[in-house]
C-alpha cells in the first residue's frame, strides 16, 4: 500500500518531467533545466561582491586619487575640513576665504565644484590665501532667498547691563503682527529733542506749540527707527509772508496773519488766514496750528490769537490770495492720540515686495527677546531666518521703485554691495528679476560690509602674494 510519501514523491516527479517537456522537449533529460545559467548568476554576484570588496579595503589603506582637477576656474573643497581652493597662479591651489569669494572666482556652475578627499590635493603646492575679508559664507539658492515683509521695530526693554534704553529691532521673513494705526489714530514721540507725530503712515515733523493742539505728551524713542519711516510735512502752521503787516481785511483795516472763520447757514464751516493780496483758504487743522502758534501773535498786536467770525459778503469784499497755503496730508479733523508706552514695539512694516507702498505703522507686535547690543547709528538687533539671506534693491523712497540702482547680498548681519549684473550671476542670481525692493531707510539700518567684486578677489590675491615675496 503506498504512504503519503510514496505519493509526494510521485507527484513532484510528474510536475519535474512536465516542467522539462515544456522547457527542453525531453521530459527525461538528466539535467535540471536552466541550472547553467543559475550557477552563473550566482558566481557572477559573488565575484562583484568581491571586487567591490577589495576596492574598498584599497580605498581604506590608500584614500585619494581624484582625477580632473586641474580645470581652470574649478571650485575644490576639501571633504574633511570644508577647506575651500581654487587654482591660481602658476598652477597651485590657493585657499580662498569664504564661499561667496570662491563663487566670484567659479562661478555658478555647479560642474565646476568638486568635493575630494584631502589626500587627493596633498601633491598640489598651495598658492596665497585669497578672496575679500569679511565676504559672507551663506549663499542661499534664488527659491530659497528671504522675502518680505521686512519690519523695523522699535520698543523700550529693561536690560541687565544696558538699563533702560530704546532698542531698535528689524526683521525680514517673518510676520510681526501688531494692530495697525487707523486713519484718524496717531502717536506722538520724541527723539534728539524733536517731536514727531506718527500719521497716516508717515512722520511729521512737529513744534512744540502743535502739542498743545493735540493735548499730546510726546514719547522717547530711538532716533534712528524714525528713518524707516517716510517723511511727509511738518505738522506746524503754514508761513506767512509778511505777518503782522497792515492790510485790507474782511471788516476793514486788519494785520497779516489774522486768521477768519466763515460759518454757513447748513452749518458748513471755512477758514481763511490773510495774506498780503487777500484770504487764502486753510484746513481746519491748519487753522488751529496757526492760532496755537506764538508767531501769530504779531497779527493781533502782540495779544492772544483767535479766528474772527466773517460772513460771505465779507469774504467777497477782500478777495482770495493767490498763494496756496492748503497742504492735502493736513486736511480732515485733527487725529486722535493713540496710548503709547514705549514698551511695546511700535513697528514700521513693509510687505509689498515691489518697494512701492508706504509703511504700515502698527503696534503691541511680536518679537524674540532684545538683545543686550546697542548700536549707534544701525539696527541693534537684526532678526532673520536661521541660516537665511536675503537679495535687496536699494529704492530712494517709497514709490521710486523704478530708480533701484544698488544691490545688496543681506547675509551675517551686513549688507554686501553686488557691483553688477555679471557679478550678481557668478553667485548664481539674476537681477531685477531675484531682488525684492527694499526702502533706503531700512536698508541703511544695516551695517555694511565689503563690496562683491571679482576684480576684489584678484587684487587681494595679489596684495597676499607681494606681500609673501
């Protein structure tokens, strides 16, 4: 009777000369088919194996051995301590300072960097060091370069050795936050002993008689924060030619200077001041500005200022002046003093990338901790992200956009000047097109650093070599 094993083998037997009837045609072929070719296989992997093996160990006792280095304008690092070469004079290898001096010399094309071993360069006699001192090693590609918004804050910090001082923040890349300033909302500082009022995005500058029309008490900041801020008019009263000279005015004889108020039967209200040729219209807070202001008093013989009620039949009496006294940034009603500390960062925030806004003013943002450096003219504390640099177009004003003539590399805590186009594209960036517009006052809060200049790396080439004869 057969067993269960009698019956495996049997069947493993017929599916062996079924495999060999369809492989070869001879179901009783005394070979298995395709063993040939397995046992090649197999010997073929292990001989690999083996080889690669041996070139391993070969490399462990003999490292080295790169070949085509000795391409002109070729960029070598070495792998162990990130050293940076390139070929120079007479054929050696000479050290170069930073990165982006090795760029100026390599250029942008990546064929032409090579990382080797350090045993690869031991036969290459070293030139000079050269490249520009203090040229910076971060060099972020054009996708990764830091954008807007840039902000440049300002706020009062308590510090463990400073004391108390006003510290100027600035960022870029990364969202301060902050309420921005209305319309109608302002703030007045102070800095160097001149006021400031803080309106519709702009400073003005203020005497101190203008205070006293906005009941305001002016805060201490640090001056230099003021310059990232676009400049519009002084906030004071418009000059008169010839104050407190005799004149022709609406209810006869009158001075220079007066100031009339003409009321309407809808309730309407203008203001005129005269001039020598007749009335010349003014806002209405022009209109306070000029009675705040002492100089006034000559038009009322020495004695306190005021507007005089006039009717339009008196107005047509006299006649307008030809002079225009009406400034279009010092129209509406006077704007309302926003609380204001000091301690929480008041912020100038630029988020169009095209350099053609105006600031936004915003406050109560968010910002890292103050950093225990103060800085006379420049930006105390500069905050980007980590590892980040930043391509900027220097624009004169908000709104002159289309008059960037300088560029700068913004890396490592400096601004780099770009001497041109050709010297922008051997670091691997395309100009307009990479740059974000960035204001002059911003940029101007960063300390600058050397030019990036290829002919600077040859000249110091130089300058190292005769120094070495």
């Amino acid at each position: 009777m057969q067993t269960r094993k009698d019956l495996l083998q049997a069947h493993r037997l017929m599916n062996q000369r079924a495999s060999l009837a369809l492989i070869s045609g001879e179901p009783d072929h005394p070979e298995l088919p395709m063993r040939r070719m397995n046992i090649a296989a197999f010997s073929g992997i292990m001989i690999g194996i083996l080889c690669m093996a041996a070139f391993g160990i070969y490399g462990i006792i003999r490292p080295g051995g790169a070949t085509g280095l000795e391409k002109a304008g070729m960029l070598i690092v070495e792998k162990e301590t990130g050293a940076r070469y390139v070929w120079c004079e007479n054929g050696k290898l000479c050290p170069v300072a930073n990165y982006v001096s090795a760029r100026l010399v390599a250029g942008a094309d990546d064929k032409s960097r090579r990382t080797v071993s350090g045993s690869s360069l031991k036969d290459f006699e070293r030139g000079p060091s050269i490249g520009i001192p203090g040229a910076p090693n971060t060099l972020p590609k054009p996708d990764d370069l830091t954008q807007a918004p840039w902000a440049v804050c300002v706020r009062t910090v308590e510090g463990t050795s400073l004391g108390r001082r006003s510290l100027v923040t600035l960022t870029a890349g990364r969202k301060v936050g902050g309420t921005p300033l209305g319309n109608g909302q302002a703030l007045v500082v102070q800095a160097d002993g001149q006021n400031w009022l803080l309106w519709r995005n702009t400073r003005m500058r203020m005497p101190q008689y203008a205070l006293a029309t906005l009941g305001a008490t002016p805060v201490q900041i640090a001056g230099k924060w003021l310059n990232s801020v676009t400049q519009g008019p002084d906030f004071a009263a418009p000059r008169i030619p010839g104050i407190g000279q005799a004149a022709n005015g609406p209810a006869g004889r009158a001075r220079v200077g007066q100031v009339f108020n003409l009321s309407t039967a809808s309730g309407a209200s203008s203001s005129f001041v005269l001039l020598a040729d007749g009335l010349a219209p003014i806002s209405p807070i022009q209109r306070d500005l000029l009675i705040a202001d002492p100089e006034i008093r000559k038009a009322y013989g020495g004695g306190g200022a005021r507007a005089i009620d006039i009717n339009a039949g008196q107005v047509n009496t006299v006649g307008r002046s030809a002079q225009q006294l009406r400034d279009q940034k010092l129209e509406g009603k006077a704007p309302e003093i926003v609380p204001f500390t000091g301690t929480s960062p008041l912020c100038a925030l630029y988020s169009d990338p095209s350099g053609n806004e105006d600031a936004t003013l915003t406050l109560n943002g968010s910002l890292p901790a103050a950093s225990e450096t103060v800085r006379p003219n420049g930006a105390d504390q500069l905050v980007f992200p980590p590892g980040s640099a930043a391509l900027a177009g220097r624009v004169p004003s908000p709104g002159q956009a289309d008059q960037v003539n300088t560029y700068y590399l913004v890396a490592e805590g400096k601004r780099f000047p770009i001497k041109d186009k050709e010297t922008a594209e051997k670091l691997g960036y395309s100009l307009p097109g990479d740059a974000s517009k960035v204001p002059a006052g911003v940029l101007d809060l960063i300390e600058q650093g050397p030019v990036l200049d290829p002919a600077a790396v040859s000249a110091t080439r130089t300058a190292n070599t005769q120094a070495g004869n």
